[in-house]
C-alpha cells in the first residue's frame, strides 16, 4: 500500500476477559488489583476492605495486627538473599506497616520431591537467622511435600502476629493534606538482583537485593512519639504502585520530586538497558513513611539512625488541591508526569 | 549518574527550549520515527517544552505495534506446538492476535519464554536437542544484526533444531510510505538513533532531498530530543531540507559496518506488510536461500491467513501520525493495557500506551509549572 491511498486501519479483535490467570495477575499491576478486589468482594470483611498490608484486629484490650504471604521464588538463593530470609523478613515488614511489634510467626513449607536436604537446611538456617535478627519467634508450622514437577523446589507461606502499642490509626485512610512522604533509602535493588541472576545478566556491579526487616526504623518512630500518618512496604510493582494504592484509597494527590528518589548507579544502569523504570522495580526491605510535616524532619533523622533505613530521605508531599487520588512525578527536566498502576510486571524492551 | 544524569539536566533542558521558542516563527508539524523517543517525549514532557505551534507526531517505529496480526497468529499456532519453546522479547508476549496473545498460550501449558538476546535461544536449542526452539525475530534494522548472528551461530554449530520466526521490517521505507500518503502532516523526522548506530544515514540523503524534508538522526535522552527538535527546526526555519546527525556519540554515517555485514550475510530484502499500514515493498527482511532451513514458517507450515480486525481501531492512523492516540474514540475506555483493541496499546514502546499511562489525565487535573 506504498501508493498511500487508503491505508487500512488494522487492528485485532478484542480480548474482553481472562478465562485464565495469567503471571501479570501477579505482577503487583491493575490486574493484581483486580483479582484482589475479586477476593475482597468475596470475603467481604471490614478489615480487608482497609487494603492495608495487614489486618489490625482488637481483642479485648489487646490490638494485634495479623498478616500472611507467600513466597515463590527463582532462584532460590540471591546476592543479598534467599527465599528464607524473604519469607521472615516479607511478614515482618507487612506486621510493621500496621505500626506493630512482630512477635510469632507461623511458617509452611510446600517441598518438591527431589529437593536436596542440604539446600532445605540452608533455607531454614536463613529463616531462623532473619527472625533472630527481627526479634521475634517461628512458633508453628506444617509441610507438605509434591510430586516431582509440580513444585519449583520450595513453595513457603508465613503468618505472622504482633501487637499494636500505639493508639495512631496507620493506614492510607489516615494519610491527611500536607503530609511529607519520607522514603527509607534507595529502590530498585530487589527486582534488579533477582533479574540479573534469572536471565544471567552480568552487570559490573553486582546488584545485591535490598531484603531486609524493617520493623525496627518503624518502631524507632513510633517508640519516639511520631504521629505517623501511613506506612507501606515497597514490594511487587515497586515506589510507584504502593503510593498510587494509597493516593486512591486516601483520595489525595501526592506530589513527588524524581530527583529526591534515591536510585543507586548499577540500577538506575540495569533499568536503563533493559528499558525499565526502577520506580516499578520490586524491592523486599524499602518502606514509605507519611508523617506530619511538623514532624518530617525529626521523622527522618530517626529513620537515619537505623542501619536498614540510613539512606532515608523526603521525596514529596500529600497536597490539599491538587488532584485526588492521583500521584504526579516533577521529572528531573522540571516537567510533571502522572504516576499510574502498570497493567502487570515491566517487560523488557526490544530494542 | 554516567551519561544518564547528564542529559536530564534540568537548566541546560530549559535553555534548549527557550532557544527553540526563539527560532520558531510559525507552526511546525515534526515526526520522532521511534517508539524509544515516543516514550522519552510522553515520559519527560517535553512537548510541553515547546512552543505552541509545534506539534509532535509519534511514528511507526514500534516493533510489536507493526508486526502484523498473521505473524502473530502464525507464532501463536507455533508456540501451541507439541515439543516447542517459543522464544520472544517480552514485549511480544501481550500483542493481540486474532485470538489471543503468548501469554496465553503460555497460560494454558505452551512453553514460552522470554528472552534478552536472540543468542538465548541457540544456547537453549544447544541444550534441548529433542526440542524445537523458535525466536520470534521481531524488530527493525537495530536487533538485525543480533538476529543475523544467532543464524550464524546455529550455523555454526550444526542445531537442526533452532528456527526464526522473521517479522523484521526497515525504516526508510515506511517513513517514504507516510510521505507519500494524502493525508501526510509530517514536516521534519527526528530519525531513530538506535536505527542508525547500525546503518548509518546515507540512505536517509535521498529522502530528505526527494520529499524536501529535514531528517535529524537523534537519541533518545531528554537532552537529544530537545537538541535534535533544535535542530529540526532551524533546518525547517531556514528553509534547508538535510540529513544532520544530533547523535554523533553514537551515530557515524556510514553505520556499523560490521554489523550490516551480518545482517547482508544471512538476511535478503523482502516485501512486509505492515500492521495499521498495509504491504510495503522491499521494506522487510527474510532469510536468504542458504539459511532457510532455519525458517520457521517453513520448517512448521502454518498457513497464511488474512485475519480479522477490530474495525474501532485506529492504530493504522496513529502509527503514521495522522491521529493522536487521545483522537480515538475507544482511548482509555474500551481500549486499556488490560484490554488492548489494537498493538500501540500493548507496547512500551507504543503510541497508545504511553499516553494511557502518563496522559490519561487531563492537563487541567495536573497543573505543570
């Protein structure tokens, strides 16, 4: 049709529904949002509908916060971690968001025939280690083991329980007009470290993953009187889609400056050549703080105080009338660009 | 940061944009050919940079989105097979076909596998003698050579078992095919840089002399873009029409020699239809006669069939920039990521896609200072 007359408009039919569940159903993006909100309709409880990373239960006198995960991952063991330390440290922080102490976690292992018993010990050697360093207890647990095939080594599920010794309510309902969003050090790492190894890209630096628990900085916040607003952990779909999740549900606009969102050079490199935005890469140990703005200064020294959260920083703000439920990015050439959910994982880029 | 930091320099951006609002006298309508710079330019804003009267249209040069629906389906009956690990960029995996995508085929048991490098997949052909394993090569002149050399490599080493799919298409023909239509706005082409690290720009000389059209091979970082519209529009102001070169660290005009070498060895120029734009001659590439035993529509013998489209869809008119993507009726409602009508709404590298996801508000909800 090089005559240039007529061109036709072509485009395939569309593709209305999933009659299956496809991997971007867990790539942290709008369709995990939608299968979550498949589950939540279905449940339907008051508790889950807070969207929050756990549940904050009050039992008599006593608050508990209660949360579940489960961790699947390849390969097993990464620079900076393994699934051990994953699943430990994946409770924990989802306990510490609830602005809880974690306490006692339950852990179930889903185990392939033909797993070597030595790379089963490692992991389970990791795990008490990561709960050791957390401070707290692997108290109960079951196993089960599958035919060879149906499993990808270790499949493990952890619960996990810690009690509330605050009265702040946190949570993206609590999120108010003016709040500075405080970051607890740089992104990307996780999501970036598990890719180089999968795909065995080598990059000049190793990128270690960022896992790690975070219910210490958290405590350290609330132990010294900081009224906090919100806390969410970084996971799937990355800074980006944990703040959108919270600018909806709190109904507010959150501004962000792209310069002030601490991204380390080998990752910002491996993002660049695989044509991702660290902004969505998973991380396992980063978290967001919205304090009041009175109190984002001291909010932040404290957070810098602590090892896991030493490279802390405020990199925007919850505004009264900009538009709600949205986050906008001031880019680093001082142009503005809204900040919505991926549909499921970044792909790579061809070229 | 090296080389990234340094060309998202937020002073010398604004300089750049005040020198282009100095030299523009009238409205100018220019054309970035590449998905990569649509997504740089919808990302950073930089038409929001620009003088009112200049409009920018976003071009052809997305892999996924002019890959026709019959390769596609080709790849999806391919990748169904029975014993085959189909292998693609990611970016493949969601384009609709007639009937679906790879990822569901990959959802309902086939075995297919993203990879970074066309050379993955020999290696996976290596260790998989009782499989077949098929690439599907998509792209323009840019992953040719890594696609040239797979060949070479599975040549080379004897595998019976590696096939392509070949979907590869060349630039300078469809940026002739949009000068040519009646409905052609496109004044000035900011030429895709990656396209001619490869092959250089001679052949884009021709071009800019036949149709009278300022040509600037340019990157794709913030600071490229501006200097390249910089450069674009000094060329349209004064009146000159000439290929000029924004990205010299990159780009010498003579290209990669070596690499067009490799791609000359194992690839011969072939008619290709375009998706949204129709069969263009000689504006594709295919396996040459020696190398055809790696051919996978060959080796497989799926049928070529004209397959149906959404007649909503107005991807054919947005990939030759005679409509925005946010012109479509169907932008943002029956048509999202989740549910894409058409190609340039899958990609990352598409039209519709960046503007769903950093446009899909209006400019009013966010005040830009």
């Amino acid at each position: 049709m090089s005559d240039g007359n007529g061109f036709v408009l072509a485009c395939p039919l569309p593709i209305q529904q999933y009659p299956h569940v496809l991997l971007a159903h867990g790539g942290g993006g709008r369709l995990m949002q939608q299968l979550i909100d498949a589950f939540a309709s279905t449940f339907a409880s008051a508790e889950l509908a807070r969207r929050h990373d756990g549940a904050a239960l009050r039992i008599g006198d006593l608050r508990l916060a209660f949360t579940t995960d489960a961790f699947v991952v390849q390969p097993l063991f990464f620079p900076g971690g393994d699934i051990g330390k994953l699943a430990v440290c994946g409770t924990v922080n989802d306990l510490a968001m609830c602005g809880a102490r974690p306490l006692y976690l339950s852990a179930s292992f889903i185990l392939e025939e033909g797993l070597s018993m030595e790379t089963l010990g490692r992991v389970v050697a990791s795990m008490q280690a990561a709960a050791r360093e957390a401070g707290l207890e692997i108290v109960t647990g079951d196993t089960k083991v599958v035919d060879r095939g149906k499993g990808d080594g270790i499949f493990i599920s952890t619960a996990g329980i810690g009690v509330i010794e605050h009265e702040h309510p946190i949570g993206p309902e609590a999120v108010r007009p003016g709040d500075a969003v405080l970051l607890s050090g740089d992104i990307g790492r996780h999501g970036m470290a598990i890719m180089a190894v999968r795909e065995g890209l080598a990059f000049e630096t190793e990128i270690a993953s960022d896992c790690a628990p975070l219910a210490a900085p958290v405590l350290k916040l609330l132990e010294s009187g900081v009224a906090v607003h919100c806390l969410r952990d970084l996971t799937r779909g990355g800074l980006a889609a944990a703040l959108v999740e919270i600018a909806q549900t709190a109904g507010l606009h959150i501004q962000l400056d792209e310069t002030a969102i601490p991204v380390r050079p080998e990752v910002q490199s491996a993002c660049e050549l695989l044509g991702l935005d660290p902004l969505y890469v998973a991380n396992e140990g980063r978290f967001v703080a919205f304090v009041p703005e009175a109190e984002a200064k001291r909010a932040l020294s404290l957070l810098q105080t602590e090892p896991v959260s030493a490279g802390a920083r405020r990199i925007g703000q919850v505004t009264a009338d900009g538009p709600a439920g949205l986050v906008t990015l001031r880019t680093a050439i001082g142009t503005t660009r809204v900040l919505d959910l991926l549909s499921g994982e970044q792909l790579p880029r061809i070229c | 940061m090296r080389f990234i930091d340094e060309y998202r320099d937020r002073e010398a951006a604004l300089r750049y944009a005040r020198l282009i609002a100095k030299i523009t006298t009238r409205p100018w309508t220019i054309m970035e050919v590449c998905g990569g710079q649509t997504h740089a330019i919808v990302r950073f804003g930089i038409d929001e940079l620009l003088p009112p009267g200049v409009t920018l249209v976003h071009g052809p040069g997305c892999p996924v989105c002019v890959t026709p629906v019959e390769l596609i389906d080709k790849a999806i009956a391919i990748a169904s097979m029975p014993g085959v690990i189909f292998c693609s960029f990611g970016d493949m995996l969601r384009v609709p076909g007639t009937r679906g995508d790879l990822f569901s085929v990959k959802a309902r048991g086939g075995d297919v596998r993203i990879v970074y490098s066309p050379l993955d997949a020999v290696q996976l052909a290596a260790r998989n003698p009782d499989r077949e394993v098929v690439f599907f090569a998509v792209g323009f002149e840019t992953t040719a050579p890594a696609n040239a050399l797979a060949v070479l490599q599975a040549h080379q080493m004897g595998l019976k078992n590696f096939s392509m799919l070949v979907a590869h298409v060349l630039v300078p023909l469809a940026m002739e095919a949009i000068l040519q239509s009646p409905n052609n706005r496109v004044q000035g082409f900011l030429a895709a840089g990656h396209v001619c690290t490869v092959m250089g720009y001679r052949e884009y000389e021709p071009i800019a002399k036949k149709y009278r059209v300022p040509i600037v091979v340019t990157g794709f970082e913030p600071l490229d873009l501006l200097q390249g519209l910089y450069m674009c529009i000094r060329q349209l102001e004064e009146g000159r029409y000439e290929v000029e070169n924004q990205y010299t660290r990159s780009v010498r005009r003579q290209g990669n020699e070596a690499a067009q070498q490799h791609i000359r060895e194992v690839f011969e120029i072939v008619p290709r239809k375009w998706r949204g734009i129709g069969e263009l001659p000689q504006s594709g590439l295919g396996l040459r006669a020696p190398y055809r035993a790696y051919d996978a529509e060959r080796k497989f013998g799926v049928v070529a069939h004209t397959a149906e489209e959404a007649s909503e869809c107005i991807a054919g008119e947005v990939l030759q920039g005679a409509k925005k993507p946010t012109e479509c009726p169907a932008f943002g409602t029956r048509c999202t990521p989740e549910h894409p009508l058409g190609a340039p709404m899958v990609s990352s590298e598409g039209a519709c896609a960046a503007y769903y996801r950093y446009r899909r508000f209006t400019e009013k909800q966010v005040s830009t200072p």
